[in-house]
C-alpha cells in the first residue's frame, strides 16, 4: 500500500499545527472573542433567563465569528508569508486541501468546545438536556464550518480586502447549516427526544460530505490558478 500521499496530507497538517502553536493567533483572537461576547451577553440579560432559542441562537453566532476571525487565514497566511509558491512545488494539490482541511477541523472543533464550555459555565440559567443531541450537532457543525471555510479562505487569499470578503461570502454558504445547527441545538437545551433530531442530523451531514466533496475538486482550480 502507498502511504505517501497521507504522508504529504500529514506533513501539511504537521505544518500548520506548528504555526499556530509558535504564532497562537487563531486561538488567542477567539478566546478574546468569546470572552468578550458572552460577557456582552451577561450584561444585556441582566440576570434573566435565557429561553433555549435564544440560547440555541448566541451558540451558533459564537461559533459562526470565532470561525470567521480564527479559519479565515488558512491560505491567507501563506500569501502574507510567500509560502505558497514553495508550497505548490513541495506537494499536490490534494495533500494541501486536506492537510489544512483536517487542521481546519481539529481547530474549529476546539476553539467551539472551548466557546460552548465557557458559555454554559458563565450563563448558568441554561441547561443542557439531550447531551447526545447537542454533542453530535456540534461535531457536525464544526466539520461543516471547517470545510466551507478552507475553500473560501483559498479563494479570498490573493483578494485585497480580505478581511472583509471572509465573512461576507461564508454567511450565505454556511446559512444552511446555521439554520440546522440552531434547531437542533435549540431541541437539545429544551428537551425534545433525541429521534426528533435525526431528521437533522442527516441533513447536516449531507451538508459536510457536500461542501468538502465540491470544495475538493474546485481547490485545485483555485490553488494553481
């Protein structure tokens, strides 16, 4: 069997974890980010509950910003340090996408456990039901975020305003799965039984195995373009 293609995917990822742990820019900028916003939070509730809409709802809006200030430089960073000629002459196309891919996800996954931990530890008045529900939505939603994402970070990395095209080309691609992941959180804090979520967990899956399949074979055209 030939593993070098995993290598190649397992050296891009190697890469990018050893970048952040030396720069730690992701993860310092969202931990401020959700410390800042859940703060907010508990300021404007004034000690009122929060219903699990709304909850289901503050949930998502951190985890959508902290992916748009932590994911978005992917590739970003590549042009900023001119790494993505050596890059493109060290390794495929493929290795690339999914070696960042896979480091996209581990990243998104922590930086939201972190988010929803420090949310259900400052606002109190929100109780967590249906654990197996809310667990599996945030693993999917993370995925999802994570995989539509890369594809956009590779394709504003060259752009002039990048920071500012980040956020406005993820929202309408992500929206589908905002709109899944806040239902079926929202089922998780109030109580609904854990087959009512299936329904949604089979299209936020569908959602992931989609954005990453088309992400895949448009990154190439991207990438050497």
């Amino acid at each position: 069997m030939n593993f070098k293609p995993l290598f190649r995917v397992f050296s891009v990822f190697q890469k990018e974890l050893n970048s952040e742990l030396r720069n730690r820019y992701s993860i310092s900028a969202v931990v401020l980010f959700i410390i800042t916003t859940i703060t907010i939070v508990l300021f404007a509730s004034a000690g009122e509950d929060i219903t699990p809409g709304m909850a289901a709802g503050l949930i998502w809006i951190i985890m959508f910003f902290s992916a748009m200030t932590g994911l978005g430089r992917s590739f970003v960073s590549e042009e900023e340090r001119g790494t993505s000629l050596y890059l493109k002459l060290s390794t495929t196309s493929g290795a690339i996408f999914f070696g960042k891919l896979i480091f996209n996800i581990v990243l998104s996954i922590s930086l939201n456990t972190i988010a929803v931990l420090l949310f259900f530890l400052f606002i109190d008045s929100v109780i967590l039901r249906v654990f197996e529900t809310f667990l599996i939505t945030h693993i999917l939603g993370s995925i999802g975020i994570a995989g539509a994402s890369t594809i956009i970070s590779a394709i504003i990395a060259r752009a002039n305003t990048k920071g500012a095209l980040f956020p406005v080309l993820s929202f309408p691609i992500i929206l589908p799965l905002l709109m899944f992941g806040i239902e079926t959180t929202m089922f998780s804090l109030d109580g609904t039984p854990f087959d009512s979520a299936l329904n949604n967990f089979g299209m936020m899956f569908s959602y992931c195995g989609l954005i990453i399949t088309l992400s895949y074979f448009l990154f190439d055209f991207v990438w050497k373009e």
